[in-house]
C-alpha cells in the first residue's frame, strides 16, 4: 500500500451496531471507503483474508468462535501475517494489552476511541507491521551472514546483557533488572513527549529516544524486546486512577515506539554497511 491509496480494512465484528459504529466513525474523520469488507466470525475472516488482499484487520475479541485472544494468535501466524488491531470493551482492557504481546499492533477500547483515533491506529498500525517485516528480514540477512555477531564483539558490547539478548528468549525473562530499567527509561520518556505536546515546548525527546535505541542495539536487543517495552510502561501506567491522562500516555506512547523502531531499523542498517565496508578494506 502506498501513501497515495486507500487502506484495505476487513472489520471483524459479530455486533452489527459494534460494526456500524467503526464504519460511521471513520466516515467522519475522512476515512470513508477504507472498510471494504465485514465479518462476523474468525473462520469467515479466515476465508476472505484467503480471497481478497487487505491491508490491516479490526477485530473484535468476543466473536462466537474465539476465546480471548486466540483469534489475534490465528492471524497473527498466517502464512502471509496481516496487522491486527484488536477492538474490547472497557472491562477487557488487560485482555488488550496481553493481545499486544502477542502480535496485535493495538487495541482499541470501544466507546472511547473516536473516528480520529481509530484513523491514526489503522495508519499506524499498517506502518508498525511494514517496519516490522523490515527488520526481521534484515536480521535474518545479518544472521545468515553473522555479520551482526561479528559487530557486537568488535564494538566491545560483550556484556552478560548483551549474551543474554542474543539467546533465543526475549530480554524481559533473560535479564529482566535490565528490562526494568529500560521500561522506566521508556516510560519518562514517553512523559517527556507528552510534556513537549502539551506545552510546546522542546525537551529533546527525539535525542533521547535516539540515545536509548543505540543502547538498545549495542546490546543487540530485537523489536520484539522494543514492543515488549513499550507494552510493560503502557501497563504500568494503566494502574493509575486518572483515565484521561492513561489514554493521553497510551497514545502518546505509540508516536514513541514507532518513532524508535524506525531509529532501530536505521541503526542496525548503518552497522551493517559499517561490518561490510570494514570487511572490504581487510
């Protein structure tokens, strides 16, 4: 999908108001036509998905034929994986987060997102997932070649962290003081850019985010660990008693990862031109 065209939405939603109230509201925040299709069950998804292309997937967590989060799983491992923005009701607002660690790109919280929001989340959520694909398939070339292995000793990142995130388990259970940290670096962060939106003023957030995605890859971090903290400061915020600045962190969180995957993807593409042009002149 280019900038230039429409997204391809399949709705996924066996409340036919539910479904009405998601296509009304895109229309009003000039989105109209970008639901081309509306299902009422996974395995009808499923089939439509097989048949025509789209481009992201709203769907509801309470379909006749799922349980919780297992229809976000399904699609999620396709063959050809599409991005998922999970719809819930208020009182599932911790089945919303769990369905993020497992694949969904967001979740939206129904009677509280408006056609503005549900507009961005689509834009963003297609986006995420490109960025995604991206760098998987980057790593993977790295890996074949082992040119990233080779970068990590030279640079003299060979700490017990750095180990610990190259083993095949994510860094929140394979040094999980160090993802702590990470997470409330994340979070002030995500603070600070809440700040700066409010007040306008400049508290040199993008500089932070690049200064904490360089450490991220001196320790040879992937996404998914980027995801996994992004998800845990949402978490941590949720707990707290005031709903509108929750959202407010929530959304603003959001513009902050995707702003940091996009710096993740750049940095390990600059070691790796850095790695070959070094292998070159040897």
């Amino acid at each position: 999908m280019t900038r230039q065209e429409r997204p391809r939405v399949l709705v996924v939603e066996d409340d036919p108001e539910d479904a009405t109230d998601v296509r009304e509201a895109l229309q009003g925040a000039r989105a109209d036509g970008w639901i081309r299709a509306t299902e009422t069950t996974l395995a009808s998804a499923q089939a439509r998905l097989d048949a025509e292309p789209f481009d992201l997937v709203l769907l509801d967590l309470g379909l006749p034929d799922t349980d919780g989060v297992s229809g976000v799983e399904a699609l999620c491992s396709r063959a050809s994986p599409i991005p998922v923005i999970v719809m819930t009701g208020l009182d599932d607002e911790t089945v919303g987060l769990e369905a993020l660690k497992i694949g969904a790109q967001d979740y939206l919280i129904k009677g509280r997102a408006n056609g503005e929001v549900v507009r961005r989340a689509i834009l963003y959520g297609i986006e995420r997932h490109q960025l995604l694909l991206n760098l998987n398939a980057m790593r993977e070339r790295a890996e074949r070649e082992r040119e990233l292995l080779r970068v990590a000793s030279v640079s003299g990142s060979g700490t017990e962290v750095t180990q610990a995130s190259l083993s095949d388990g994510p860094l929140r259970n394979a040094a999980p003081n160090e993802f702590e940290r990470l997470t409330a670096r994340y979070a002030e962060i995500v603070r600070k850019s809440m700040a700066e939106q409010a007040f306008k003023v400049s508290g040199h957030v993008a500089d932070e985010v690049f200064e904490l995605v360089a450490d991220l890859g001196a320790m040879y971090l992937r996404p998914r660990d980027l995801i996994d903290i992004h998800v845990s400061a949402v978490k941590g915020r949720s707990q707290s008693r005031n709903a509108r600045t929750d959202d407010y962190f929530v959304s603003e969180g959001r513009f902050v990862l995707i702003r940091a995957l996009a710096y993740l993807a750049s940095y390990y593409r600059n070691r790796i031109v850095k790695s070959r042009k070094a292998d070159a002149v040897e």
